[in-house]
C-alpha cells in the first residue's frame, strides 16, 4: 500500500469518527432537554443530527480532494482493503462501512457499484458484539416483591426530577402486570432494564426485559414531565405488538446514548423479534446505515427467490409510479418525468417533500423512506407490464447496463394495504376503526404542523398492526401555509347550480367543507364521519389548530392507545365501579 492509501482510508475512518462522536454529542443531551422540557430544542436536535451525517461525508469529500486521489481504476479496491484491515478492533465497524459507502457514492456520483468497490455486504463476522465491554442492561429481581423491585428500578434513572406520585405510579404497573401475568409467574421475574434511557418526543423511554418462566417479554415505560416539573409514567407496555408499534417505521427516531449501536440492536431483537435489522438501526437513530441493511434485506430477498418485479396494487399514481416483489414488504417508488395536468408540482418539489418528512416529527403517522440512487435491478426480473410503464413514465431515469436497468433515483418504502382497497373488503367493525384511525392520523398530522394535501384514501395505508399512516408525500405542507376557508354562502340560487365557484380562491385556499364529498361517497362512512370526526369538516377547527401552533404549543405524541393510558383506566374504573354500585 502506498503512504497516500493509507492516509485516504484512515481520513475517512477518522470523519466517521468525528460524526459518531458529535451524533453521541447530541444524543447526550437529550435528557437535559427533556428536564427542561425544551421541546423546540427537541425537535431542532432531530433535525441536526439526521443532518450530521450527510455533512460529515462532504468533509471528508473535500479533505480527500484535497489529498489527491490516484487515478489508476483499481485504487479504490486497494483503499476498501485498507479500510477493511482498519476495523476488526474498530467497535462501530458497520456504520463505518456504511460511511465508506457514502463517501464513494459522493466522490464518484453513485457509478459504478460493485462488491469490489464498496461493502455491499459487511467485512465482518455476523453479530459479532456477543461479548461486550460494558453491560447493557442492569437485572433486578423480583423476589423481595415488585414494589422493592419498582421502587429500586425507578430509583437508580439517571433523571433530576422529582417524582409527581411515585407510589400512584408503582400501584399502577403492579396492577397491569397482575392483569397481564400469573401471579406464580411474576414472583419468579427478572428484569433487565437497560442503562440508557430512549428519548423521543416529549417522553424518556425505559426499555426493558421482563424475564419470566414463560419467557421474555417487553417491558417498557413512557415516562413524562408536568408543566410542574415532576415525573410521572403513562402507561405500562408489556406486549411485543405494543413494543413493535413504539419502534415502528413511521415513527421519528429515538435518541439513545449508543456508543455500540451493534451490541444494542442484538439486545433489542429479542423483545422486538418481527423487527429487521435494519428498522432497529433506524429506530435507534442510525438511519443511514438503516438504508444500508435494508438493501442487504432487499439482495437476500432476491436470492432466495425467483419473484418477479411488478406494479403495486391500487389506484395508479399521478406523481410517483409505484411497484413491488410479491413477497417482498417495501415497495419502490420512481418520481414520473411528466406529470398530470392537474399536479402543480415539480420532480424539485417532491423530492423536497420527502425530505422534509424525513427530518419531522412523523407522529407514527408518516412512513419512513429510504432513497437511492443509480438502484440496479436485473431485466429478467421485471414483468413485461412493469416495464412498460417504466418505458413510458419514467424514460429519462432509465439506463440499461448489459442484463440489469438502473434506476436514477427511486423511494423505498415499507409496503402496507392501500385504505382504499381495505375499506372495500372491511368487515363493519374495520371499516370503523379503520376511519377511527385515519381521522387520528389527520388530526395527529395537523397538531405536528403537516398537512397532507391531498386526502383520498388512496394516500393513507394500512399497517400490519391495523394503523392508518400517510404515505403520499407530493403535496405536503406545513399548516401554517394553510389558509382554511368556510365556503360563503351564495349570492343567487343560480351560485349553487354553478360549475364554478362563486368564490375567488388562492393556490393556499383549502376548504374543509369539501373534504365531505369525496371522503363520504359510502353512507356507511359518512355516518362514522359524523359520529368519529366530524370536526374535520369544519374550516374553524383547522384554524384552532394552527393557532396553538402558531403560539408555539407542541402537543404529546402516543404510540398506544388512549385507553391504555394510565389516566384513562383509572377513569374506567371509576365508571365500572359507579356502574356497580348503582347496578
């Protein structure tokens, strides 16, 4: 190896370094944050740190240009194998090598990617963080009885508030664990909470192992702080469907304090077990080495199957052309070169939406992209139906390269059921929820400042867990853009019978009152409308909302249910013991 190799691929290990390092940084000052409830200061750290990372490569970009690069076609091999010689004893080598990708991907503008050239598939052994330096995760037994245990666990966070109603708090776990477990059982428990607690939002996470005879289970409380400063925890989740919805893809990252990213997502698989690796790595704030571990999941999938690629079901798109592999739970999503008459909106434009979903608050509400450029896929893998439509919408983005076609730029994105397409196999009871949910998730979007644009049902998919998020991001906003307007009254009886509105209206102009005709064509669906969330209907509820955002207000995010509120259960205790006493 030559002096100016080893420079090159130690210059970029050292930039990798320097972003963890201000990554940590930041992450570290979550809890802070979090005691003086800070929550704009929440919300501007999310956005730096997704931006670090990015920043960060166009550093070392410029250091290496700066250095000089050899320009003989093997050089590049010869710097991955020096690089490679660099991270056996390195404690964050996954993400360093997806930074080495980065870094190749913005010097050589996303040519030519091979195995050769970059870690398409890591270096290094499988899972090898089996053995780390310090434990993750501290055990308390349940021996000398839960409320020793609760009241020891609570004790040792590492947060400087008090307590709003400690032992209110305890009396409430011990009961939905009394609920949820036999009582045999939780006297032989163990559990295992980890060091570091998960920041989001305006709630500091306890995760933890609940280890019982039966077996591991999750464990995990949301804990929040009263305008009072005191501590108080909302909710106790036990279940892994609740723990798979707290890490979900269409929520914002966590921040916790990683120095082994690895040994962490090995510790969480086991109470998170429907979760791929890639969505912990996401979870836990690593979303670009995320985008790495989703294309590894993406070229396992394609080994092991013969699948064809073809068009997502549902309604056609007019801005993105949208496909799939039948067994494959992504979808790939290619912004047309030309759009619809009707779509105001620029290829600029879209892209721009789908970055700014990426740095919000997505409320578990938006969907998670992964975004690629030059994505090779092989010809005979595309349906001849495919294939034509890649021809006549998306022809400038297209390049054949002997047997593959590579795709200049495409979304990946979790792939869920059309709403559409599910309120029309619903039973009445998921037809309810499932307006339940979308009405939740307007109303949730809005109070986050994000107002989608367009409506339809079309745009919202179905989760696996039976939750309603947007995934349709071309027309996108933020409230405050808005102009919400009630539709005046008419001039003439003639207005009514019109084409035209009798009204002038701006590009910013929305009208709630409209949102009825084309959401409640079904009846059925009306009445719920009317019954769930008739508000939306109406233009001074939009005005309500913009004003507390406008005042500054940023309102708490769940990710469970009302009724599984704390708060909530003691109210329908209450009632049920009203109801019984009256009987």
């Amino acid at each position: 190896m030559s002096p100016t190799e080893k420079l090159i691929a130690q210059t970029i290990l050292q930039g990798f370094d320097a972003q963890y390092g201000r990554f940590l940084e930041i992450t570290a000052g979550a809890q802070q944050r979090f005691e003086q409830a800070d929550w704009l200061a929440v919300q501007q750290a999310m956005k730096a740190r997704i931006h670090l990372y990015d920043h960060h490569v166009g550093l070392v970009v410029e250091q290496l240009r700066c250095i000089g690069l050899p320009d003989d076609a093997d050089f590049v091999t010869r710097i991955k194998a020096i690089y490679t010689g660099l991270l056996p004893d390195y404690p964050r080598f996954e993400i360093a090598e997806s930074f080495f990708n980065s870094v190749y991907c913005r010097l050589f503008d996303h040519q030519a990617l091979t195995a050769e050239r970059l870690f398409i598939f890591s270096s290094q052994p499988a899972r090898r963080f089996r053995t780390i330096p310090r434990p993750l995760a501290k055990a308390f037994s349940a021996q000398q009885g839960w409320r020793s245990l609760l009241q020891q666990m609570l004790g040792d966070l590492p947060l400087r508030l008090p307590w709003q109603d400690l032992p209110r708090d305890i009396g409430y776990i011990i009961a939905h664990l009394q609920q949820n477990f036999a009582a045999t059982e939780l006297q032989q428990a163990t559990l295992k909470v980890a060091n570091e607690l998960f920041y989001r939002n305006k709630a500091a996470w306890l995760v933890a192992k609940l280890c019982l005879p039966s077996g591991v289970y999750a464990f995990l409380l949301p804990i929040h702080r009263s305008d009072a400063g005191e501590l108080w925890i909302d909710t106790c989740l036990t279940r892994k469907r609740e723990a798979s919805i707290v890490f979900g893809f269409a929520r914002s990252y966590f921040m916790v304090y990683a120095p082994l990213p690895a040994a962490l997502v090995e510790w969480l698989r086991e109470i998170l077990p429907g979760k791929t690796t890639a969505e912990l790595y996401m979870a836990i704030g690593c979303q670009k080495h995320g985008k790495t571990e989703s294309y590894r999941e993406y070229l396992h999938y394609m080994a092991s199957t013969g699948d064809q690629f073809v068009i997502a079901p549902g309604v056609r798109g007019l801005v993105m052309l949208v496909f799939t592999l039948p067994g494959f739970d992504r979808v790939f999503k290619v912004i047309k070169d030309r759009f619809a008459p009707q779509k105001e909106v620029t290829p600029a434009r879209v892209r721009h939406c789908y970055q700014l979903v990426k740095e919000h608050d997505r409320v578990g509400r938006m969907a998670d992209t992964q975004e690629f450029e030059n994505f090779a896929i092989e010809r005979s893998r595309i349906s001849a139906e495919l294939l034509a439509e890649l021809q006549r919408e998306v022809p400038e983005k297209l390049e054949v390269d002997g047997e593959m076609l590579i795709i200049r730029h495409l979304y990946l994105e979790r792939r869920m059921t059309p709403l559409n397409i599910w309120l029309e196999q619903a039973t009445d009871q998921q037809r309810h929820d499932a307006i339940e949910e979308y009405g939740n998730a307007v109303k949730q979007l809005a109070a986050a400042n994000i107002f989608p644009g367009d409506m339809l049902y079309k745009n919202f998919g179905v989760t696996r867990h039976g939750r309603v998020v947007f995934y349709d991001y071309d027309e996108i906003c933020y409230m405050t853009e808005v102009n919400f307007r009630d539709i005046p009254p008419p001039r003439y009886p003639e207005d009514e019978l019109s084409q035209e509105p009798w009204y002038s209206v701006a590009p910013e102009d929305v009208f709630p009152e409209e949102f009825r005709h084309y959401l409640c064509c079904d009846p059925a669906i009306a009445t719920l409308f009317d019954q769930l969330h008739s508000e939306l209907f109406r233009a001074d509820y939009w005005r309500g909302l913009q004003q507390r955002i406008r005042e500054g207000y940023i309102e708490d995010v769940y990710a469970y249910r009302r009724r599984q509120r704390f708060s909530q259960r003691e109210m329908a205790a209450v009632i049920n013991d009203v109801r019984h006493i009256h009987g």
